[in-house]
C-alpha cells in the first residue's frame, strides 16, 4: 500500500480539474481508480496529516490552525494499527514514512519510529529549502532561535537509530530525495510480508521553490499570481 500526501494541493491544483496543471499520474489514477471527492482535508497542514493517520477529525485531537503539531500518544497512528499481532497465517506489516512528519518531534516517543514504522526518511516540519533541506524560519512554531546559520533537517531512522540523511542527498530536490528512497523500499521488500509506505512530500507547500525543466513547462500558465520564480540549488 502506498499512501502519498501532497502538501497544501488545492483542490483545483490537479489537471483533471483545471486543464492547465500538468499531472499525468494523478490523471491516470482517477481515470482508472476510484476518487473519493468527499474526503475534505483540514485548511492547515499538521491538521491535515494529523486526521489522515488517526482516521479523526483535527479537533478531537486538540488540533486547529496548527496550533500545536503533536498528536497525543493516546491515540493510535495506522502503521501502530497495521502493526498489531496479525492473525494466524496473515503476513506482518513492515511500515515506512518518508518525508515530512510534523505531527510529533517534541520527545522521541512522539517521533515516526516510536509510532509504529520501521524507517522513517525526512524532515520534522517545514523545509526552508527544497535543495538543502535547512531547518525553516525563527518565531513562534519554529524549532530555531536564530538564522545566523542553516541547519540541516533531514533524518534517517531505522528503528529507534536516528542518523542524519547521507551527504548525497543535499542538493538535490527535495521530492526526487524522496521519490528515490520510496522506489528502494518497494523494490527491495519482501513479497512475503505486507508493505505500508507513507510518503508525504513537502510540495507544494512554501517556500515556493521548483526545479527551472518545471518552471519552464508550466509557462502557460494564465493567471500570473499562480506562477512562481525557480531555483536550479
């Protein structure tokens, strides 16, 4: 089972609504799947996630207008749920979350590793950069103090052994680092345990960052409030 999370898409964002967008992937899935329009998602993003993995909805979690990004412990995320003794005969589940969390960093136990997957690969929250993956921003919400310098914010878990993602990944954009790392777990697992990855890209979520082949072949664009500058790194 792969479940991807697009940050912050609008619901016209797609081709297969506004005929401008190009998204041949999704297109084809709701050709040829089944889309499920009533599935509304909150307005904010730590809401949203946090109500696709509890199956609640945000305020009977505490959550509104991100106000706070950890989910209690006492609720169950679905890999836990995946994770439970299997009947007699059934595969286990392995479990694997890769990109942005944000629904749980304040203690480890609040963390994906600690919440039912066997790897995570990703970030806490925000990225400030699609390419270097820093830390975003100062203020309230942030996990910085100061921006004198770029912290890096990317992380690869296996089990309870945090280290930081391998060099290679750094400077490439954010959503091939992502992408990659999906299509190594799919083709290294084996047929006979079930496979859950939960991937949740940062885009389109700000900054508004894109690669220039992107940028260049959404030109056509209509409306110029919809278009956005690129950056090659």
């Amino acid at each position: 089972m792969l479940h991807i999370l697009a940050d912050d898409l609008g619901y016209h964002d797609v081709n297969f609504r506004n005929h401008q967008s190009i998204t041949p992937a999704l297109d084809d899935l709701v050709a040829e799947g089944l889309e499920i329009p009533e599935f509304y998602v909150y307005k904010f993003c730590a809401a949203s996630r946090s109500s696709i993995l509890t199956g609640r909805y945000p305020y009977h979690l505490g959550m509104y207008n991100n106000n706070v990004d950890d989910v209690p412990l006492s609720y169950k995320l679905l890999p836990q749920l995946l994770q439970q003794t299997p009947p007699p005969g059934a595969p286990a589940w392995r479990t694997h979350a890769l990109g942005k969390w944000h629904i749980g960093w304040s203690f480890l136990n609040h963390t994906a590793t600690w919440r039912g997957f066997d790897t995570f690969f990703g970030t806490r929250g925000n990225t400030n950069n699609y390419w270097q993956h820093t830390l975003a921003g100062t203020g309230p919400g942030s996990a910085r103090c100061s921006t004198a310098k770029p912290l890096r914010d990317f992380i690869d878990c296996k089990g309870h052994e945090v280290a930081l993602a391998p060099d290679a990944a750094y400077g490439v954009y954010d959503s091939k680092v992502l992408t990659d790392r999906a299509l190594s777990i799919v083709a290294n697992h084996s047929l006979t345990d079930s496979l859950y990855v939960y991937l949740a890209f940062h885009n389109v979520h700000g900054p508004e960052e894109a690669p220039q082949d992107t940028v260049s072949r959404l030109s056509h664009i209509r409306y110029v409030i919809r278009c956005l500058g690129s950056r090659t790194s």
